[in-house]
C-alpha cells in the first residue's frame, strides 16, 4: 500500500479539456478522471494544469 500524496494548486492552474481548449475549474465534479501536471518532488508538488479526460 502506498502513502497519500499531496498537491498544492499553484497561482496560474490550467484546466483544460481532451482537445487542449480552457474549461472552468467547475466543470471538473467529483469523480472525474484527470491527468494532473506538476512541478516538484517529495513534500512539495505544485499542480499547473489539470486535463479531464472526457
């Protein structure tokens, strides 16, 4: 089993849809497959773009 990882929203997140076009952080609901992109390793990950993968 692994341990929990943890990602901090940075200041200028992009979330965009399949087709690389901008979507509003809200049309992302619970349950949703994303690919999530981040800068850091170990204790510090900070996410700048979410694609949701529908």
């Amino acid at each position: 089993m692994t341990d929990p990882i943890s990602y901090v929203l940075g200041k200028t997140v992009h979330y965009v849809n399949k087709a690389g076009r901008t979507i509003e952080a809200s049309l992302i609901k619970p349950g949703a497959r994303v690919h999530v992109y981040y800068d850091g390793a170990g204790e510090t990950r900070v996410v700048n773009r979410v694609v949701l993968d529908e």
